[in-house]
C-alpha cells in the first residue's frame, strides 16, 4: 500500500535567513578558533584567549605566534557598516558643536577603553547645526546619546531601536537659542 503524504497544517512559515545580514556580517563576524592569535594590522588590537584586546594586555609569551589580520571594529570602519548612528540636531547645536564633539569624542574614548571593538568610527559636522555619529556598536550610541542629552538639558531624545540587521538610531534635538 502506497504511504500517504500528509499536508504541513502549521500555519508557521519556515525561517529563511536573511541574506542581506548574513553578506553584511559574515565576513568580518566569524570567531577566529580558540589557538589562533591574531593582531590587527590597523589599530593593533589583538585576539586572544577568545576575545579581542588592547595590545599591551598580549601574553609576551605569544609574540612569535602573532598573525596579521583585521579586528571587526577596524573592517566595519573600513566599509562604513555603522551598528549606531546618532543624529544631534536644532538650532541650539551650533554655539555648542565643539563642546558636543568633545563629549562623544571622550566618550568614544571610555567606551574604548572597556572594550577595543566599542568605538566612534567617524563624527560628520558639516553641515549647520547638525552632527552625525556613527558607532561600532549599537549600545555605544544611545549611551552618547543619553550623555548628551544629560549635559544639555531641554532637548528632546528618541531612540529607534534596530530592526532585522539595520543599526539602531537615535535622534537628540535641541532647539535653544544662547541667551
């Protein structure tokens, strides 16, 4: 007797990866394996013992078994894949930039210090009374965001949080003129 096929009655789609994320991340995402030693050729980080770390944390043991490479912090600098960007906007902005930039650049900086691949890629202020912020990670820009929004009192912040593999976005505006 013939076998029946039975009809799938689960209303659940099958989950397909998404390939966009999967092109954007998988070259720089992968996890070197447990023996190797790697070093940045860029910022001169270095991966050991499963993480990446600041080069004076290297075993000087493991100097010899150094091999070149490129840290992810460093590869999504390279191609411009930002996990945050915070946008600070209005008119109270431009009699503050310096003093602005100051504070996501010292804050890039600690951020950094905690973990290597925690960074500030690249601030835009080109444009008047607007500064754009891109972050290696996600969590990086809503915390300078938030450090913003603490120092200037009176704007207003929104944060969009990441969907599927797009960054997560957050909006500081601030619309006080000097007195």
């Amino acid at each position: 007797m013939p076998s029946r096929k039975t009809k799938n009655t689960s209303r659940e789609k099958p989950r397909v990866p998404n390939k966009s994320f999967e092109k954007r991340y998988s070259k720089y995402k992968r996890t070197p394996t447990e023996r190797t030693k790697l070093l940045c050729r860029h910022c001169h980080a270095v991966y050991e013992n499963k993480g990446w770390q600041p080069f004076n944390q290297l075993n000087p043991q493991h100097v010899d078994e150094l091999k070149m490479s490129i840290c992810p912090a460093c590869h999504e600098e390279k191609n411009h894949v930002s996990d945050g960007i915070l946008h600070l906007s209005g008119s109270g902005i431009e009699p503050h930039k310096e003093e602005i930039k100051h504070i996501v650049i010292n804050a890039g900086k600690s951020a950094e210090e905690d973990d290597i691949l925690d960074r500030v890629e690249r601030v835009d202020d080109g444009v008047k009374n607007q500064i754009t912020v891109y972050t290696t990670k996600n969590q990086l820009a809503v915390k300078i965001g938030k450090k913003v929004a603490s120092a200037y009192k009176g704007g207003e912040l929104n944060i969009k949080w990441s969907k599927n593999d797009k960054p997560v976005e957050v909006y500081w505006s601030y619309n006080k003129e000097p007195k």
